[in-house]
C-alpha cells in the first residue's frame, strides 16, 4: 500500500499557506484539529486534496507542535489569519 505521495510544488504550496495562514498561540482559548486545518487549506484559492498525515506532517516542517501526537486528529494551538 503506498501513500498519496506530494510533489515539491505541492509541498511548497503547503508550506506556504500555512506560514501565511496560520499564527502559533501559546495559550489559544480554541485549538484547532489538523483535519479542521486540512480542509481550510483543501477549500482555500490554492488548495488541492491531501491526507490529515499529509498536513500533520507539514505543521511539524513548519514548526508547530501538536498538543498531543496520540490521538488521530492532533490540536494544535494557532490562530488563523483571517480572525485577527
């Protein structure tokens, strides 16, 4: 079984709408789950299919760090943008 596998220009499209999207918090009073995020970037202009994996995967080479990597959907302590 192999995995949906990314490209460069998809990786860096992720990347990218993540540091343009999404601020750290250090106390937030709502988390987001990575599947929330997921299907914000999924739904966003540049936006285009990958696995929860995929995008938990793309927060941590972005420097976020899950409230807790056992459980499926990690939370992650950030705000958007677009709330601020």
């Amino acid at each position: 079984m192999s995995d949906y596998e990314l490209s460069d220009i998809e990786i860096k499209t992720l990347d990218n709408w993540i540091m343009l999207n999404i601020l750290p918090q250090k106390a937030s009073k709502k988390n987001y789950t990575s599947y929330a995020l997921k299907n914000l970037f999924e739904e966003s202009q540049d936006g285009f299919f990958i696995t929860n994996k995929q995008f938990k995967e793309a927060m941590v080479r972005c420097n976020f760090s899950p409230v807790n990597k056992n459980k499926l959907n990690w939370d992650f302590r950030v705000s958007l943008k677009s709330e601020s």
